[in-house]
C-alpha cells in the first residue's frame, strides 16, 4: 500500500498557536488557498480511497482534494484531545497551567492532561486506525488527511524511530508526506512534510 498523509490546511487556532485538539474550527482563507495549491499538484494523482479524520478542517481539506471521492470518515485520526488546554495558546497554559504544562513538555509520555487523553491511549488509536487500513488496501493507493499530532506518530512507527522523538518531526499546515508499505522489511518515506506547492515548486 501506498499511503499519502495530508496535514489539513491552517485554521485560525494554526495562526493565533492555539491548542487544538478535538475543538473544530473550521480551515480559515489562507488553509483554503494552501489546498486549493495542494489539489492543482495532486490533479493527476489517482487514489483508490480517500480517508479523513472526522473534524470539520480535515473534512474540508479533503472535500476540496478530493472533490469526486467518497471522503471515509474515521474517529481514530482525530488529533490528541489536550483536555482543559483546548482552545488555549502556549502563553494562556503557561499563566493558567504552569506545573502541566512543565511536565507536558519535559516529559509528554508519563503525563495525563485532565480531561483529555494519555500519549499512549493517542498513540494506541492512531496505530489501530492505521493497522485497518493496512490490512484493507494492500495494493492500493490510499489518501488519508488528518492532523499535525497523527502524522507525527505514523511517521515515528514509519522511521523505526522512538516516540519520544514526536517534536522532532516538522509537519506544516498542507504538508504532504508519503509512505510505501509495499516493501518487504520496512516501510518507505518517500515524501516528508513537503509543502512546494506553496511556493510553486
């Protein structure tokens, strides 16, 4: 299978580096234009599926990739629930949630965000939705638009790299990533967080 994971385009929460999450803002006029860029390169691109996470900037961003495509939405690429740090930006958390939001960034494994999810049960969904589609579509070439925190963990599994590397791994709104499972041993990124389509390359 070949799978090509699209990060959804920017959201006003994206600009003002709020916490997103399972909050769902809509794709504000720059994230349109950015797939509206995205969908001129892809035009020649066939996929057998198109996936999406369920949240409104998902759904959009592939409903204008994939205009002619039946859009399968699927709970399991949502983007982490961060709990009480929804909607909140980095300097909101620091005033209102110092000691969580310590811990979140020194150590994001081990820490549990109050009404939200642990890394693990985030990670452990991700893998399940991914592992469906695995089995499904062997030999097909599969689309699937989700969120910045889901590609990260894809890839991480992808590279053989230990989760704790999640930051290390840039994904820009629009990106475009993808990854050969054809191949016997290990999977193949062919692609990583590339965005020329905003620069016209």
């Amino acid at each position: 299978m070949k799978l090509l994971i699209i990060r959804h385009g920017e959201t006003g929460y994206n600009l003002d580096r709020r916490y997103c999450g399972f909050s769902n803002p809509s794709l504000n006029e720059t994230g349109i234009t950015q797939i509206e860029s995205l969908a001129i390169r892809l035009n020649d691109c066939d996929v057998d599926f198109v996936y999406s996470s369920d949240l409104t900037r998902a759904v959009e961003t592939a409903e204008i990739l994939f205009k002619n495509c039946q859009i399968l939405r699927m709970q399991n690429f949502r983007e982490m629930n961060f709990g009480v740090l929804e909607g909140l930006t980095y300097f909101e958390i620091i005033n209102r949630y110092p000691d969580i939001y310590r811990s979140w960034i020194a150590n994001p494994l081990q820490t549990m965000l109050p009404e939200g999810e642990t890394f693990n049960d985030f990670k452990r969904r991700i893998h399940e939705g991914l592992s469906l589609l695995l089995s499904k579509h062997k030999n097909q070439q599969i689309a699937l638009i989700t969120h910045g925190g889901p590609i990260r963990a894809i890839l991480c599994a992808a590279l053989n790299y230990e989760i704790d590397k999640f930051w290390q791994i840039e994904q820009d709104n629009s990106a475009i990533n993808i990854i050969d499972y054809s191949c016997i041993h290990s999977p193949k990124v062919l692609e990583l967080n590339n965005t020329s389509h905003l620069s016209g390359g």
